[in-house]
C-alpha cells in the first residue's frame, strides 16, 4: 500500500512540474505575429537594406481590431510633423471645427465726414493665416481689401492717424528653446503672436504685430486711404504711438478667420509649422493655464483625455505643437491608438476629411506612390513627417469594399537613417501600398 502511494505521489509530483513548466515556459516571441505580405515586407526590410540600419517601428491594425503589421511598435521614437496629427485633432476635439480667430478694428478717434480721426488700432486674435510667405496664404490684395471693405462698412474712407498693431492676445511669444537656429532663420519656427503677418522669405521687418501694421498702412497709401507719412527733415524721428488702453477704444469692425476646419487642412496638407504652434497657444488659452510652452502641452495632453489616451503617457512626450522639436517622442502603438480614437469620434469625418491622400496635388504628399492608380491613391489618407534622419507616415487606408470596420489604421516611424530619402521612401511606399492590397 505505501509502494502504491509512493508511486501516486510521484506521478502528481511530475504532472505538476509538467504543468508549472508549461506556464511558465518562454513563448515565442513571434508566436502572436500577423503573417500576411505586409509584415513579411517589414520583417525582411527590418533584417536587409537601408531601413535595416535605421531605429524604426510599424504598426497597422483595423478599425475592428485585427492586426496586420507589428514591428517595434512600442519604441518612442522622434515623429517630426506626424506630430500635427495630434494637435490638429486635440484643437479640434476641444474647440469644434466651427471655431475662428478674429481680427478686431479700433480706434482712439472718431469718424468726422467719412474721415477717421484719429488712430487705427489692429488687434488680433490669433488669426494665422495672414501674409505672403507661402502660396496658399491669402495675400496682401485679399486680406487687406477685406479689411479695408470692413472699415468702408462703417462710413471711413481715408485714415488720418497712425495704424498700430497689437498681439498682445497670446501672453508667451516666445521660441521654443529646443528649436535649431537654422529652422528659426528658415522661419519654420516662427512663433505666434496674437496679431502676426508672415512676409515674404528675406524681409528685413521681423514677423509679426509691426509688420502687420506697417504693411497694411503701406497699402493704404498705395490705395489713397491714407496719407504718405512726412519723414522729419531735423532732429530724431517721432517715436511710433503706443497702443491705448483697450478698454477705452471704440471698436470699428471684426474680421473672422477660416473655420478651424479649414485651418487644420492646411495645417495637415501643407505641414504648417505657423498653424500647428497657434492651435497649441489656442489650447492653452483657452483650454489651460496659460499660452506659454509647458501649459499648452498640458492643455494639449487633458485635450486627449476624452479619448481614453491619458493611460498611455507613457508611449507619448510632447514638447511643441508641430513636431519641430527633437524633444517629441511617440510610439507607433501610440499613433495607432489615438488615430483610431480619432476615427470612432464625433469629429472623426472632419479629422479624416483634413489629410491629404496619396499623390495629391500641392500638398506634402505630392510625390508619395508615384505612376500608381487614382483608386489607390484616393483611399490613402495621410500625414507625412520629416526632419534630418527622420522619415514618417501615420494615417488611414479606407476600405475598397466600403465596410468602415475594414479601415486600416497605420503608423511608420524611422529615425536615425543615415541613407538618403530616395532610398528610405521607396521602401515606405512599397509597404504602404502593400498595406494598402491588403484591404
């Protein structure tokens, strides 16, 4: 009896060693891989060629959960513009796709048989879509004739004072101080004021609140409204009129600005520093405790908490609004999560609506899948992020049987590529595109 209750002792003691060795046993590590072409894509160019010798990470899943690409996908790592992704939808999830910036006209003065007498104040919200700088910037002629038809509106037809410019809307005008110096004198970081006019590339008159006013009294001149400013023939030259207390200014008239919706396009579609930096100010004005760096990336981080994405602080660190910093760091997990929170949102068409898709004419996708058909072009939407030794895409491939569950969401990061892009961005869209067959 004791033999037989030897040997049931050593059999359970076996069975249970055989049991805690099976949990505890080491699983493989691409055991819980996906295994179609796309992955096989990543995994071959993650062992062989110029992505090889690059810190890079891919992630891509659908709407409805199913994993189809995962490498790396939990590296933080330097997103470049892919980070206007974030700003662009946080401005919009807490500001509405309806909000505007304004441009407010004042006085000091009053209107005397159509004159105004007295001077002109301009006091600007926010507005970031004033200038000449690039193309897609309404211009002198367009901006200046509208708000010239608005103080025409109130009965004025030639100023007799001064034009004064007042951006004192946004308190922390600063640069951001992990910005390089060459990106600041190239003006991809210029930083917003209230009231800011983006010149033309090698203007000696620095952007903003000054050039805005002096620009539109310029124009004035040029247009008869106002009268030619007598230079001083002795003696110093008259110091420019302080702006008046505010509260004590009668105003004239109030411009708007596009939608928000129409602003987070161009933001997304030209890859617009300016933009980006203003919607981050915005958050933190009016979303936060303040407009200075480190409150409007608090007020950027609360913007995402009704998203559910505050638990993953850790796959996330933000410095700027429009990834100019090196000092960003986000996953691809992270990208993937937010995107498709993004999607299942109440501001998910307008967000989808404001990427450019592959190929598209005049916007930073210009030259992505090149020769490809439209019908593959049109249904990969995107955000494209670059920086020296920094290649990204993050974005949506919509479905070519319609279904919303089958979008495909989808995050490329590389950094520290030490090959030229026109090595890199083959391999991109070459993964892209497969990702792309898949659905």
């Amino acid at each position: 009896m004791k033999k037989v209750r030897l040997i049931l002792s050593i059999l359970l003691l076996a069975v249970s060693s055989s049991y805690v060795f099976a949990k505890t046993k080491p699983q493989n590590p691409t055991q819980n891989l996906p295994h179609g072409a796309t992955q096989r894509l990543a995994e071959r160019n993650d062992a062989e060629g110029p992505l090889s010798r690059s810190v890079w990470g891919f992630l891509a899943v659908k709407v409805n959960g199913d994993t189809l690409v995962k490498l790396n996908s939990g590296r933080r790592m330097v997103p470049a513009s892919n980070l206007k992704l974030v700003t662009t939808g946080a401005a919009l999830l807490a500001l509405g796709g309806d909000y505007r910036y304004s441009t407010v006209f004042a006085t000091d003065g009053e209107i005397r048989d159509s004159v105004l007498a007295g001077n002109l104040f301009i006091i600007g919200r926010g507005d970031p879509m004033l200038g000449e700088l690039f193309p897609y910037l309404p211009g002198p002629d367009e901006t200046f004739g509208k708000w010239r038809k608005a103080l025409s509106d109130m009965g004025i037809r030639k100023i007799e004072g001064d034009v004064q410019g007042d951006g004192s809307w946004f308190a922390a005008p600063q640069y951001h101080p992990d910005w390089n110096v060459e990106d600041i004198e190239t003006r991809d970081g210029v930083v917003p004021s209230g009231l800011t006019w983006r010149g033309r590339m090698g203007d000696s008159i620095p952007d903003g609140p000054a050039s805005a006013a002096l620009r539109f009294r310029q124009w004035l001149e040029a247009n008869g409204m106002a009268a030619p400013r007598q230079q001083a023939t002795d003696g110093p030259a008259p110091a420019p009129a302080q702006p008046a207390n505010l509260d004590s200014l009668t105003v004239l008239a109030t411009i708007e600005s596009l939608p928000l919706k129409d602003l987070i396009r161009i933001a997304n579609c030209q890859s617009d520093n300016f933009i980006a930096e203003t919607l981050l100010k915005t958050l933190g004005k009016l979303r936060g405790d303040g407009d200075g760096y480190a409150e409007s990336v608090m007020a950027l981080r609360k913007s995402l908490a009704p998203l559910g994405l505050m638990a993953a602080s850790g796959q996330m660190r933000f410095a700027d609004g429009s990834g100019l910093s090196r000092k960003n760091y986000v996953s691809p997990e992270f990208l993937v999560s937010y995107l498709r929170a993004m999607y299942r949102s109440h501001e998910g068409k307008t967000f989808l609506a404001s990427l450019p898709f592959a190929g598209e004419p005049k916007t930073t996708l210009e030259n992505r899948l090149p020769k490809r058909p439209y019908a593959l072009w049109h249904r990969i939407r995107m955000k494209s992020g670059s920086m020296d030794g920094v290649r990204c895409f993050s974005g949506y491939i919509l479905p070519s049987d319609g279904k919303p569950g089958n979008t495909i969401v989808f995050s490329i990061l590389t950094n520290n590529a030490v090959a030229p892009g026109s090595q890199v961005y083959p391999l991109i869209d070459a993964m892209i595109e497969s990702l792309a067959n898949e659905n």
